[in-house]
C-alpha cells in the first residue's frame, strides 16, 4: 500500500484522502509560483496596447477574476472532490472517448506555454550570461537560445522523477519571486511615475467602452487557459472550499498583479520584458536580478505544465501502464522540439496562440457548469468515469457526446463572430459583453437545451 500511494501522483486515478495532503499554503505557493511567470508581462503588454496604465489594471484584474471563476467552475469542484485531473471531469459531458477533444486542447494549450515560456527564459539566461561576462556580447540569442530551452528541458525531466513532491519542493523554493515581482512593479512604477500618469496606449480606439471591454477580455481568455492546470494541482486538495481561495488568489490576483509590470513596461519603455528595461531603471546590478527573476519564474510554471500535461496524458490507454520517467519524455519534447528548432517563430506568434484560448476554453467551461451544476446537480458516478464497460453511463453514441460537441462548435462559432482573435476586430454585442462570457453562456445554453431534447443516457447520468 506505502508503494501504491508513493506512486499516486503520477496516476490519473483519483487520489485516496489520504493522499491528498495539500493544505492551503501548500497549494496557494505552489499556483502562485505557476501562475507568477513572464506571460504576465505579454498579457500586460497586450491590455498597455488598448488602455492607460490604471484603466488597463482594473480592466484586466476584473477579465482575470472572472475568467479564473469560470475555469474553477467548470473543473474545480470535481476535481477537488473526487481527486481527478482536468481531462478526466471531462468524461460525463463529452462521452467515453469524446474527451479526447478537450485532451488534445489541454495539450495544445500546455505546450504552446511551456514553449512560450522556456524561450523567454532561454533570452533571459543568455542575456544573464552576457551581463556578467560569460559569454560575450557578440554571441547571439540564435545560438544559445535552443542549448538554454533544451538544458531547462532536462532539468525540468529530473525534477519531476519525483511526481507531485518535485512540483511542491520547487514551488517552496521559487515561492520567492513573487514578491521579486511586486518589487519590481514598485520599482517601475515609483521612479517612472510621472511618465507612467500620462503614457498613453498606442493601439487604442476611439470607442473608451471597446478599449475597457477589450482589456477585461483579455484577462478572460488568460486565466481561462489555467483551466488544463486546475485539475492536476487541486486534485492534491481534501476538498473544493480548501481550494477556493489559493485558485482566486494564488492564480487569479497573482496574474493580474504581475501583468502590471507588462502594462508600465510597454506604456513608458516599449516592453513588457523586465530583463530588457531594469537596467535603464536600476542599473546593471538591478538587470541581473530581474533576469534570474524571469528565468525561475519560467521555471516554475513550466514544471507545473509538464506535470499536468503528463497526467492528462495518462488517461489514455496507451499509455496508463507507461513508467513515469517514460511519459515525462513522451510530454517534454514537443516543447523542447519547438524551442530548439524554430523559437523565434513561435515566439512571433503570442497573439494567435492567445486567442486560440479564448476561442477553445469559453465555450468548454460552460458546458462543464452547465453539466454539473444544472443538469446532474453534482451527483456523478466517478467508477463509471474510469470504466469500459459500454454499459455504464457516460458512453453515448461510439463514445462521443453530440451534445457537447454541437455546443462547443457553437460556442466557439459564437466567439468568433463577435471578435476575430487574430484581428481584434469585433462586431455585434462585444463591446457590452466581452466575446468569452457569450461564447460560454451559449455552449452552455445549447448543452442544456440538447440533452433535455435528445434524452442521451450519458448526459443524464
């Protein structure tokens, strides 16, 4: 029995209580050190675009309150409840083979960050080693940014041998950079000040309602993509109200407090990355903490993705029986792959991958509230979630739910005529209501609507 429970953080079985020891604290350090890494300052930078630096901070503190409610809802208390990840509460609303869709969502979404991040932690380091005399200035980011991605890359391997207690001891450890980041933000913000009170955004529209709206939606479809970490971390939780306000605060408030460095970094000096203006503002030695900064922090998420993404990938059945050092492999290379071969590519493309989050993650966190809160009023059969046998509930036709998956085409149909990710480009409704929250309410609306209608045993189960 000590082996099996040694074992069961590297299982997507649900957890025993007793293996479930995370505590607030426990989980609150480990999420904020998940959620306090460079996509703030992009996500900053990206509502410094559309709004002044207190318009873009309340605008993107409400879109990523609201988003990170929305992804809590839609996975959080079944994860939390029944020690599951994120892919497998998916199983009662997309069927016994559908949740391969939100799988293959969760590992898009994964990677893209994780590649995302280790790149950007890649630039760091080498311009770290450049500062302090390492290697020399005329050595560029093209040659050392694919040896930094793939060294992280193995670091990120051995660290995770461990399952779950790799994520917590590292967790404790970086926990430090959060505050680093807030000193940071008082550090910009106190000496710029001036400068920073009459910025103004480069991008903005003439329309103050679509700039405001625009921000909240992109705090919306940020903390959205927290949806495919949720499960994988709050599993470890006894229970959903344990879990309430480490996910509201360590994820929600950590990332819209860090997005505020990006927000003054592109308002006053035309970039998000710290790395690249503390030294205009502190001085070198104060470019060398930033840059050690950024690299932990990137650190830290990374290893939280990885080890979502890894247990994600364990409810397939190719790979159940797989040995965990084996499946690390398996998760770790499309983002070394990436990292290695074409970073600056990827890296180029932040905006579609961002939108692809809002477009995919809305619609599927309606119809999960919708499922367990309206429909089965949080009576689930969790044996059936892991079973095979075709007469147990949550089969519907060849294992796929219509239902759900009518309503998360419409949903995202939905999202895309009233914003065009790529664009920003709107229309209809969106500047009263954002594109996530009619994206969410309609799938989950059809969700409702199609399973009173069709009567499928697997969504009434």
């Amino acid at each position: 029995m000590v082996g099996l429970s040694a074992e069961a953080d590297k299982s997507a079985w649900p957890l025993l209580p007793s293996e479930r020891d995370w505590g607030a604290w426990r989980l609150a350090i480990a999420l904020a050190t998940a959620a306090a890494a460079t996509w703030c300052y992009i996500i900053g930078e990206y509502a410094g675009y559309y709004l002044n630096f207190l318009q873009a901070s309340v605008a993107l503190a409400a879109g990523c309150m609201i988003g990170m409610l929305l992804a809590f809802l839609a996975a959080g208390p079944v994860c939390a409840r029944f020690g599951i990840d994120s892919i497998a509460s998916t199983k009662p609303q997309f069927g016994a083979r559908g949740w391969v869709i939100p799988a293959a969502m969760q590992l898009i979404s994964i990677v893209g960050w994780n590649s995302l991040l280790l790149i950007f932690g890649a630039k760091s380091a080498t311009q770290l080693m450049i500062t302090l005399g390492i290697m020399p200035a005329g050595m560029g980011a093209r040659e050392l940014v694919p040896a930094a991605t793939l060294i992280v890359c193995a670091l990120i391997y051995l660290t995770l041998l461990r399952g779950a207690t790799g994520v917590t001891r590292i967790s404790n450890i970086l926990a430090a950079h959060v505050p680093i980041g807030c000193w940071m933000l008082y550090l910009l913000v106190s000496r710029r000040w001036p400068e920073l009170r009459v910025a103004q955004p480069v991008m903005a529209s003439p329309d103050r309602l679509w700039n405001y709206t625009t921000g909240v939606e992109i705090g919306i479809t940020a903390t959205l993509s927290w949806w495919p970490y949720i499960g994988a971390m709050i599993r470890m939780a006894p229970n959903a109200r344990i879990a309430v306000v480490p996910v509201m605060l360590g994820m929600g408030a950590a990332t819209a407090l860090l997005s505020l460095i990006g927000i003054a970094g592109i308002l006053v000096l035309k970039s998000s990355d710290p790395s690249e203006w503390l030294r205009s503002v502190g001085g070198p030695i104060y470019a060398v903490i930033a840059l050690l900064f950024v690299s932990a922090a990137n650190f830290g998420t990374a290893i939280t993705g990885i080890y979502s993404s890894a247990i994600g990938l364990r409810n397939f059945a190719a790979v159940e029986r797989m040995s965990w050092s084996t499946l690390l492999l398996i998760t770790i290379a499309p983002v070394a792959l990436v990292g290695a071969l074409i970073p600056e590519l990827f890296f180029a493309r932040f905006g579609a991958f961002l939108a692809f989050l809002g477009v995919a993650f809305a619609p599927l966190c309606g119809i999960q509230i919708a499922d367990y809160f309206l429909l089965r009023r949080r009576a689930l059969d969790i044996r059936a979630i892991f079973s095979g046998d075709p007469a147990r509930p949550y089969r519907s036709i060849a294992g796929f739910n219509p239902a759900a998956l009518l309503a998360l085409g419409l949903g995202c149909a939905v999202y895309l005529e009233l914003l065009n990710p790529l664009s920003y480009e709107s229309s209809g409704p969106y500047r009263y209501l954002t594109a996530s929250l009619p994206a969410a309410t309609c799938a989950a609306a059809c969700y409702v609507l199609l399973t009173r209608l069709i009567g499928l045993r697997s969504a009434k189960r």
